[in-house]
C-alpha cells in the first residue's frame, strides 16, 4: 500500500492533493429495523477478510507522512444511511462489496424476529461510516 | 456527496485527475463534470469493460479508463493536479 502511494505521488505535480477515501477503521456498519421514527438496532456487520487491510491502508498513509513524501490536509469522519425494502435487498447491497461484510452470530436471527414483527412501512437502515483522508505531494 | 466531500481537501474544477480504483466509474461520472480530464483506473478487466460502456452511454469525452493498478503505474504524459483513492487503498 506504501507502494501504491509512492506510485501515486510520482504521478502527481508536486503540491498537488492526494484524497482517500476509505471505510472508517472502527466504525463497522450498522444494521437497523427503522420504522417512522423508531429504530431498533440489529447488529454491527463484521469483515475479517477487510478489516486486516484497512489497518495496513491507514498505516500506509502514516508512514508516507511519517516519511516526508505527503503532508496532511485534514482527515473527517462521515456517514451516510442506506434505507433497504426487505432482508434480500439487504444481501443484494451487502454482496455489492468485493470482500461482503457478515452478519456476527446471533445478528442475522435478530434481524429475521425484528422483520417479522415489523409495522407498515418499516425499512432496513445500513449506517455506513468511511472517512476522508486529504494528503499533499511533498518535494521535486 | 463524495465530490462534496473530496472537494473540501481539492479543487476539482478544471483540473487533471488520476482516480485509483474507479470500479464501474460510478464517482468517475461525477468527476468528469468537473475535471479538464480523469484518468481512471482499476485492476478488474470486468468492471472496466462497465465502466467503458458507461462512458460510451453518457458521453464522457474527457476520461479515460484503463485497467491497471497503482503499484504499476507509470508515470507518462503531463503530471496530475489530483490524485484520488476511491476505497481503494
């Protein structure tokens, strides 16, 4: 990832930005049964595949600053919410990802007793949280 | 809101931007209203084969999809003025 950086930074002019946008390092998605204005919390989603190399990748920005080839512009945390019709539209979205994300034990069977108790109108609601790193080019 | 939120690190308008992990170029699309030019890249063949048709329906003169990593980058042509990571990193 150091690598894919330095190569990024080649290609650039120099004081030029550099922007990443990356899944939030800890704040995993959240899945929610909403309804009007309740909402009942399922279960944050997990990914072990993910998670290892999100690590390395907010590492690798550390060390490329760390190293004098970028500066920091400024990191914000954002989040957006997508509202979901059924548990199959919830498995369509989750599977968009190349590495999806999994319900944690028990988190799915919560989500089924929540959905079949719903009330007219009730949505699935992903919180989804990612963060923007803003870097710039150092140097000739 | 992506471009909302890149735009509060860089200034897009007019400018030569490298994305890096364009996938089917849904935020390419965004990019290219701004941009003098995008060159986006991505490592899958498939998504890029989507992204090209995507260009070709709406009509995206200024961008360029390639398939190619960041590691394997070369640097060719005139610089970039930005460079973007695309939750790609």
């Amino acid at each position: 990832m150091v690598h894919a950086l330095e190569r990024a930074r080649q290609a650039l002019l120099p004081n030029s930005p550099l922007v990443l946008i990356q899944p939030h390092q800890t704040k995993r998605p959240l899945v929610a049964v909403t309804s009007g204005r309740r909402r009942q919390l399922v279960a944050a989603l997990v990914n072990s595949t993910f998670q290892p190399r999100l690590d390395a990748a907010v590492s690798a920005i550390r060390t490329v600053v760390d190293r004098g080839l970028f500066s920091r512009l400024g990191t914000s945390h954002q989040q957006f919410r997508v509202q979901l019709v059924s548990p199959a539209a919830l498995r369509r979205y989750v599977n968009l990802a190349p590495t999806p994300s999994r319900f944690p034990a028990g988190g799915r069977q919560r989500l089924n007793d929540l959905w079949r108790s719903r009330t007219d109108g009730a949505r699935i609601e992903v919180t989804e949280s990612f963060t923007v790193f803003g870097l710039r080019r150092l140097g000739e | 809101m992506e471009v909302r939120l890149i735009q509060r690190h860089a200034d897009l308008s007019g400018r030569r931007i490298l994305e890096i992990g364009c996938g089917r170029g849904r935020l390419t699309r965004e990019l290219a209203h701004l941009a003098s030019s995008v060159v986006a890249i991505d490592p899958d063949p498939a998504r890029i084969a989507d992204a090209r048709r995507l260009k070709a329906s709406e009509g995206m003169s200024n961008v360029s999809f390639r398939v190619a990593t960041a590691e394997r980058l070369r640097p060719s042509g005139e610089p970039f003025e930005v460079a973007l990571f695309s939750w790609s990193l």
